[in-house]
C-alpha cells in the first residue's frame, strides 16, 4: 500500500472514531451560503471561513475559478440546495499566475509528465509524447488577481441561470497572512438587486 494510501485510511479511521452525531447533519447546507475558492493546498476554507461539516458549499478548482462546471455546480447550491449568499476567494501567490495558455499547450504537446519550474520558466522533462488536446481546454490563468476576482464575480452575476437576489462577494485571500481582503469592485459587480 502507498505511504500515502496509507496516512489517509489512517487518518479516517481516527475520524470515524470521532465522528459524533454529524451522521443526522441535514443535506442542504445549514448557513446557506456557498464559497468558490482555488484548490491551493495552503488554502483550508473551513478554517479561514468559520466552517464546520453541514455548513456550506465549497466549490474548488484550479485557481477558483467561474467556469462553466463552477457555475454548474453554484446554480445546484441555489436552486436545489437553499444558499443564498455565494463568495468568489481568489489568493495571492496563486500557481495560476505562472503560466498561460501557451505555455500550457506547449508543456503538454511535448511530455504529459510533471514539469519543472525555474527562473528561466517551464521546462518539460522531455519525456513524451504529448498531446495536443491541450490545445482545445481553456486553462482560465490568471494574470492579476483583482480583476480576476472582478471578471469571475461579474460573469456570475450576469449567468442567465443566477437570479438577481443572491449577493455575489469577491475576495482575496492572502496567504501570507490568513487574512480575506475584500476587492470592493467585484463585491460592488456581484451586489444584489
Ligand atoms: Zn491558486
């Protein structure tokens, strides 16, 4: 078994063991709110927001994102599951800043192993082949997060399929610190009417 494989059958086992009475949590999320926010690792939305299991939705993805699939799964939140206010959590340092679509679409057109990083930029262990799919997905980089956060607030809230009375907050979340940093603009953009 993987070192790996191994810590988090582990781990879960030790939760089981405390898991309580969270088995009568209900489905739909208690505090009816939902975050999207970025996969980072150093990023733990149930410590920086508060959370506890049955409270919110968490939707997660490269970069936290507005794609379609995010947007899929914000409009389930509202419609089936009761959130009424959604947050937009970007983050400084974000991997999503490091590259671009090119960059991307040539990694991956010459080796789909793991690329390196150095102050000259990516390099490809040379290992092939590659694939040119790459070419057809739509990476959602990042070049400022800012207006990131504005673009992906403001294409939220105008999505035909998000009504007008959910509020839409747009943020920054610094790793440096912990700390949530509002972008005034987004939350301005995503504002209920
Ligand atoms: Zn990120």
């Amino acid at each position: 078994m993987s070192k790996i494989l191994n810590e988090v059958l582990s781990a879960n086992r030790d939760y089981v063991n405390n898991f309580g009475d969270k088995g009568s949590l209900a489905l739909p999320p208690a505090r009816h709110f939902a975050v999207l926010t970025c996969m980072d690792a150093r990023l733990d939305p149930a410590k920086y927001a508060g959370l506890s299991e049955g409270d919110a939705h968490v939707i997660r993805n490269a970069g936290g994102r507005a794609s379609d699939d995010a947007i899929r799964s914000l409009v389930i939140s509202y419609k089936l599951l009761g959130t009424k206010e959604w947050f937009v959590i970007h983050h400084t340092n974000c991997g999503m800043e490091l590259f671009t679509d090119e960059i991307m679409r040539d990694l991956l057109g010459s080796s789909l192993k793991t690329a390196s990083i150095d102050d000259k930029g990516w390099h490809d262990c040379c290992e092939g082949p590659g694939s040119a799919e790459a070419k057809y997905v739509d990476w959602l980089t990042i070049k400022e997060q800012e207006a990131s956060v504005l673009e992906d607030v403001t294409r939220i809230r105008n999505h035909p399929l998000v009504p007008s009375d959910i509020p839409v907050y747009g943020y920054i979340y610094d790793v440096a610190t912990g700390r949530l940093v509002e972008v005034p603009a987004a939350t301005q953009a995503g504002r209920a009417s």
